[in-house]
C-alpha cells in the first residue's frame, strides 16, 4: 500500500477550499482529519471521482442539502432541485479532479463525476482505512474522503 | 535528450533532404527573366539611339531643304539687286559677291541632297547631309538638280563678273522663270523629308513602346517568379518554425541556449517557465533568473562552470562530473500558484562553430520523481532494515508481552483515530487542544510501550507523531490544515501492527499468571538499562514481590506494566544521576531502580519504584515553571515548594531537554497521572534531595479491566 503524501492530501483540499471560496469568498474551515471506515456517515448529496493511471481509487466530495442549497443561491441560481444539488456536488468533484489532472500530469485518468443521494456509511475501495478530512463552511459539515493510492 | 560533445552544427533542413539544388537550378528562372529583360532593354535602347540618330540626319535634312527654299528667295534677289544697280551704274560687287555665296551653298546643298556630302550647317559649320533615299524625294531632288543645272549655268557669267546685259538678262529671266518653281520644288522636298522624320519618330515611339512594354511584363514576370519564390521559402521557413515551435512547446525538457554573456537565445521551450515557476524571455540573464530559486553558493558555483564551459581549453567531457546543477533544490509554484519543492537537473553542451564556442545549450528536467523515488528507495531499504531488526527482536522478545502489546497497541491507535474524529465536533481552540493532549499520551504510552520491547521501528515513529503533536499544540491558533497529516502518521503505526499481529506468537510460553506479571515488570524495567544507556547513565534494576503481592489480580494486569514503563524511565531520565555526578555525590556509578509490589491489609495493591537519584528539586521546577511562563514571578514566590513539586504531572511540564525519545516531552507523568486515575488508584510521590525519589501507585482491590477506553 503506498501511502499518500501530505501534500497530496492538501491538494485535494485545496481544490474545495478554492472552490468555495471563489464561489462564496469564504473559505471553509478544516476541522479534522483522520482514518475513515463504514462507521463514518457520509452527507446527503455526494460526487465521487474514479481514478486511473499514476493513482487509482476514488475520491469523494459529501455535502448536505443546506449546504448546496446556499451555494446554488449564492451562485445566483434558481433552480434548487434534487438534480441541481447533485449537478453542483458533482461539480465540486469535478474541480477536485481538474486540480489534481493539473498537478499530477496528464496521464492521470480521471472519470466524469458520479452523483449519489442518500447519506451512507463510507466504503473503503483501494486502502483498508481511507483518509477522511472534514470541514466546515458556513455552519455546515461536509467531508472529502480520499481513497486513493499510488501506483 | 543528448548533444554530441564533439563539434556540432545545427542541422539545416536541406541537410536532411535531397541533394542541395545548385545555385543554377534554384534561381534558373529568376536569371533567365532577368537577362530577358536587360536584352530587350538593350536592344530598346539600340534602337533607340539608332533612330534618335537617324530622326538627328533627318532634323539636319529638314533644316537644310527649308534652308534650300530661303536660298533660292535669297538667289533671286541678290540677282534682281544686281541688275538693278548695273542699270543704275553702281556698283555690283556685294550684290554679285552675296549672289555667288547663296549660289555656292545652293548648289552644294542640292548636290549633298542627291549624293549626300559634307555642307555647311546652320551655323556655318560643317554637317553631313545624307543623300535623300526615299523615292518621293529622289523625284524631287532630281527634277530641282534638272531645273537648276541650265539656270546654274546662265548665272555662270554673271558671278564671274562679265555678263554682258543680254546674259545677264537670260539669267534674270531664268530667276523670274524658275524662281517659283525652285521654291516648291524645295517645298516639296522638305515635306517629303518631314513625312521621313514622322514616320522615323513614329517607328521609334513604337519601338520604344513595345520595348516599354516587354520590359514592363518581363519585370511583372521576374516580380511573380521573385514573389512564389519567396513565398514557398518563407513558407518552408514558417514549417520549419512551426516544427520548431512544436517540439519546443510540447518537449518535457527546458531547452534553450545560452550566449557568453549568460542570456538565453530565442528559442526557448514551454517547459522551461513551468519548471523555473516563471516565463523567461529571450535576453534574460539565467543568473538572474536563477537568482531567487537558488542559494548564493550554488548560484556561484553555476557562474563558474558556466565561464568554465565556455573556456575553449577546457575538455568538457572532464567538467561534466564538477556540474554544480546536476540536481538542485528550488522552490517554485505551481499550476495553482502553491509553492512546491522540487529537484532539477541541468546539463550544459556546447555548441561549436569553428572550434570556437559560440553558445551552450542548456537542457533542464524535472527529476523530484526520481529523486522522491531515490530517497524513497533509501528510506524504505532503512526502514525494511529496521523492521527486520523488529522483527527479529520480537521474535526474540517475551512472545506473551508481545501478544498483550500487539492487542492494547491496535486499540489504543484506534482510540487515538477516534479522537482525531471527534475533533469535527468540537468548537474551540481550547477543546482541540485537550483532544490533543489526550491524543498525545495514548501515543506516547504506546512508544513507552514499544521501547520495553525494542521495537525500535515503532518508537521512532512513534516519537515523530509525538513531534508533529507537540508542534500543533505550541501553535498559538490551531489551523486545521495542519490536521491533515495526523492520519498519515497514524496509519502508519497502524500498518506496522497489522504485520506484527501476523507474527504467530506461541500463546502458551507465558500464560502463567505468575510468570506473566513477572515477565511483564521485568520486561517494564528492561528499559531503564537501555533509557540509561541512551542517555549516558547506568542503572540496575531490582523487582521485589512481598508476600501476596505476585497473586494479586493487578499483577498479572498487562496495563500495570504501561505504568511502570511510564514512572521507569521518568525516573531515569530525570532522578538518575550521570556516572560522573553520581562519583561526585560520593555515590556508586550505577543507579538503583527498586520496584516493589505490596499487597495492603486493604486488599489494595501498592507499587513503589524507588530511584537513588538526585530527588526532586523544587528550585530547579520553580525554574523550568518561571521558563514556561505558566504563572507570574510574584505568585511562584508564594508557592510552597510541595505546591511547586505539585506541578509535575501537569501536562507539558518537564526539566529534560526537548526531543529526547526518553524524555522532555513533559507527558510521562502526566500519563501515569491520568491511567491511574483510569483505573480508579491514587499516585504520591516522596523526595529527598540528593537520595531519591519514590512514586507510588495505589490500586484498588480488583483488577478493573475495561480496555475499551471513550474519547472524551
């Protein structure tokens, strides 16, 4: 199992901090960081990226409904359905993916992003413990689990 | 991508080609076209000056025939004038004198017309006059040269000056006969040569003309021949730009090359301001551009391998190896503006033009993957070393100790995976903080742990955690960023003791409840000779069971070992004096360690572990509390020095140096501390300065086992 570096981790977290904070001019704030596994309940609305090539495995961006509700309004958008929220999370996993393609080369493959609704514990698809950082923006929790490993 | 080091010329792209086309071939064309033209210019021109000529002949033609017709006006009269100053009996002299001069160029004027002759001009001076050659003035000239034969020869005497009246009077009547007829005829014979010069000047404006004309398209075709040509080259010069352009921009190497002056050329790759973090233009100064990514040093060192290389005597084969920049550190930014470190390498080939060197080119790669994979290499090969070393060592260890260390080891980093969770709901820095304290001993009684039994592997990085802790909670404000490699150091730990649960422990060598509680506390105090050793101290240890002690339930307690580990090398790092210290105080070199097991009336069990060390030393915490700056001068001063000793369980509280592995964390009794009130016993310590110190633990009548502890 190759681990992940620091600075691999940040970068993803970076990703949704420049995300948000570009889209809201408030950076959400890290609240901890440790080895998730099923117990660890996800939010309501999740994209997940999929992973090939220097890296393999899956990352997943969960947000709940309030969350992707104030940041569609505060996106000037309208249209507050269950599609919509989901279009955003999986944006949000897309960005993700955009960063890490920038930094990691172009050989990396990386897959269109899935949506998910329903609150589920995490499952772990590459490491016996994937890496989970929470954080908060806005008042709300939201998670990136990063599944991931090098090749 | 590799230069020849030998002599090297860039390749032009006829080089790779066909033969060279010669000079004749490529330009056949343009130098066909361009003869064209000066020969029909040439030509032009010939003609042009053959015609002017000819129109100049005819000019002197026309001039002399009108001239002609002033003559024979000119004839009449002076003969007229003659006559009539004979009749009058004057003199005749001027008029005969001016009669034979108009008669003389007359009459040679006519001849030159016929045979063409030299005669006098306008002017008086000679010109030639060519003989009239068109028919229509031949006619003429020959029908004036028939009338002015006879009318010739009847003004014969009158110019010899003895004309008699009735010669006189044939030659007046020949004037007054022919006079007209002359003057047309000299009429006719200018028209006749006007007519010539027309056509002549006509002819020749054609001429011109048409020359004009081939010229003007011969040039219009050299121009369209001239134009394609330098179409296709520049167009061929644009591929091979383009080409260039492409290999430049998509090529993974920093290429470019370097002038003596130390700038860059114009052709420089994309991947260069990638790797330098910024742009680079041509002109720029490498110096300066390596500047800010580089120390002074190494930035010197790279002038001067620089000059070196561009030194003709110098073999560059030999200073190859001496390049300064074959694997530098820099520090840049990256695609999202972060700053990042990473590794280049930088080769430098020069590039000759008649021995001389002219440029070096410089390629630059990205190699942080080989070197992470480097020094990954290293560190794996050390730490497959060092967990080989583990391994033999637990193999070799008390399989019993090991088994209960494995299980309690695998909780409490889950316990620890728990808190580093539970952080998400809480609010503030100070609640963080506590979490962390908590985090921090559950790691540190586990490298206690691992040190007892020499699994060196799991100590260290244990004790790395423990510094990445200490460093988050000396932050004055806790950013949550740096939580994001905790898990990291974490499952590391927890992947180290996944393999050794897969170690097959024989679980029968040592479930003797007797023997275990042995094995456990000696195994415990197995550590103070290593602390000791670690630390330049010598220690003996000695276990003491009195009676009923070895039966009680707390004695066979694995945890009870944790906290003797925890107070033993407490006591050896801070109670234990150096061998040297030890002579001077009039003590045996060696220290004691006397551990003792007691069971009271009570049914509780007390432990001791007694040290002949130095023995707490309330100035030496009074001061280490005014360094800490937990409480102000004025308010220590009104401490009592039980009070002050009373300080050293609090967290972060400890005299030895930081960073030791044994020692300066300021936890080990603050662990103790907080097990023991765990298990639901008391701690009490007794000092005597200069003789030792003894901590004592009192543990209730039965064995509380609940392993499972919840983060609070």
């Amino acid at each position: 199992m190759a681990t992940l570096t620091e600075d691999d981790l940040q970068l993803f977290v970076d990703a949704v901090k420049h995300y948000l904070k570009a889209t809201s001019k408030q950076e959400p704030e890290i609240t901890s960081a440790f080895l998730g596994d099923s117990s660890v309940i996800a939010h309501e609305f999740n994209g997940i990226v999929s992973f090939m090539g220097g890296y393999s495995g899956q990352i997943l961006v969960s947000m709940p409904e309030g969350m992707l509700r104030e940041l569609l309004v505060l996106q000037h958008e309208h249209d507050l359905s269950e599609t919509n929220l989901l279009d955003a999370v999986g944006e949000v996993a897309n960005t993700l993916a955009g960063n890490a393609r920038k930094v990691f080369g172009p050989d990396l493959e990386i897959s269109v992003p899935t949506r998910l609704r329903g609150a589920q514990g995490i499952t772990a698809r590459v490491r016996p413990r994937p890496y989970v950082i929470t954080f908060r923006w806005h008042r709300h929790p939201a998670l990136v689990c990063v599944d991931l490993e090098r090749r | 991508m590799t230069v020849p080091a030998h002599p090297s010329h860039v390749a032009s792209p006829a080089a790779s080609g066909p033969a060279p086309h010669s000079f004749w071939q490529r330009y056949r064309v343009i130098i066909v076209a361009v003869t064209l033209f000066i020969v029909i210019d040439l030509g032009v021109l010939m003609l042009n000056f053959y015609t002017s000529f000819k129109i100049a002949e005819d000019a002197v033609s026309v001039n002399l025939s009108g001239r002609q017709r002033m003559l024979s006006q000119r004839m009449t009269k002076a003969l007229l004038t003659l006559e009539l100053e004979r009749r009058d009996g004057r003199d005749t002299g001027p008029a005969r004198e001016e009669l034979r001069s108009v008669v003389d160029l007359f009459d040679r004027t006519l001849h030159g017309f016929n045979t063409g002759a030299t005669v006098p001009g306008g002017d008086g001076n000679p010109v030639y006059l060519t003989a009239v050659a068109d028919d229509g003035g031949r006619k003429v000239v020959a029908d004036a040269l028939a009338r002015w034969a006879p009318y010739r020869l009847a003004l014969a005497p009158v110019l010899e000056g003895r004309a008699s009246p009735s010669q006189l009077g044939i030659a007046v009547a020949y004037a007054r006969n022919e006079n007209l007829r002359m003057l047309e005829l000299m009429n006719d014979l200018t028209s006749v040569l006007e007519v010539n010069a027309t056509r002549r000047a006509d002819f020749l404006r054609m001429v011109q003309s048409v020359g004009i004309l081939l010229a003007l398209l011969n040039f219009i075709y050299i121009l369209y021949k001239f134009l394609s040509s330098l179409r296709r080259a520049d167009q061929a010069t644009e591929a091979v730009n383009e080409e260039n352009r492409e290999i430049l921009d998509s090529v993974r190497e920093g290429l470019f090359l370097l002038h003596p002056d130390f700038t860059l050329g114009t052709q420089i790759s994309r991947s260069v301001g990638t790797l330098l973090g910024r742009a680079p233009r041509p002109g720029d100064r490498l110096p300066d551009l390596l500047g800010p990514l580089l120390f002074e040093k190494d930035l010197k060192d790279a002038r001067d391998y620089m000059e070196l290389l561009f030194s003709p005597h110098v073999l560059e084969n030999l200073v190859h190896s001496i390049n300064p920049l074959s694997c530098v550190e820099v520090k840049t930014l990256n695609a999202l503006g972060k700053e990042e470190r990473k590794f280049l390498s930088f080769s430098f080939n020069r590039v000759l033009d008649d021995g001389r060197v002219r440029h070096l080119l410089v390629t630059m790669q990205d190699i942080t993957a080989r070197v992470a994979l480097e020094q990954q290499i290293d560190a794996e090969r050390g730490r497959a070393r060092q967990e080989f070393s583990s391994l033999v060592q637990a193999l070799g260890a008390d399989t019993g100790a090991l088994r209960h260390f494995v299980a309690r080891a695998e909780t409490q980093l889950l316990q620890v995976n728990s808190l580093l969770r539970s952080l998400s709901e809480q609010a503030g820095t100070a609640e963080v903080r506590k979490t962390l304290e908590k985090v921090f001993r559950l790691v540190h009684t586990f490298k206690g742990e691992a040190a007892a039994l020499h699994l060196d592997l799991l100590a260290d990085m244990a004790h790395n955690f423990e510094d990445e802790l200490q460093q988050l909670h000396n932050k004055d404000r806790l950013n949550g960023d740096s939580l994001i490699q905790l898990p990291l150091q974490l499952e590391g730990l927890l992947e180290k003791i996944a393999v050794f649960k897969q170690i097959p422990l024989n679980p029968g060598t040592s479930d003797d409840p007797a023997q275990t509680a042995d094995h456990a506390l000696a195994r415990a105090l197995q550590l103070a000779s290593r602390a000791a050793a670690d630390l330049g101290k010598q220690v003996h240890t000695r276990l003491v069971f009195e009676d009923g002690a070895l039966e009680h339930p707390w004695a066979q307690d694995p945890e009870l070992g944790s906290l003797v580990i925890q107070l033993a090398r407490n006591a050896i790092a801070h109670g234990i004096e150096t061998p040297a210290e030890r002579s001077a105080a009039g003590k045996p070199e060696a220290g004691l360690l006397t551990l003792t097991l007691a069971r009271r009336a009570s049914g509780e069990l007390e432990i001791h572990l007694r040290d002949d060390g130095r023995g707490l030393q309330p100035a030496a915490v009074r001061q280490r509390l005014l360094d800490l700056g937990w409480y102000p001068p004025a308010e220590l001063d009104r401490l009592s020095d039980l009070q002050i000793l009373g300080q050293i369980t609090k967290p972060g509280f400890s005299t030895a140096e930081p960073g030791g592995i044994h020692a300066g964390r300021g936890v080990g009794l603050d662990a103790v501390l907080q097990e023991v009130v765990r298990l639901g016993g008391r701690l009490w310590a007794r000092s005597s300065p200069g003789r030792g110190s003894t901590f004592g633990i009192v543990l209730p009548g039965e064995s509380r086992r609940e392993p499972a502890r919840t983060p609070a």
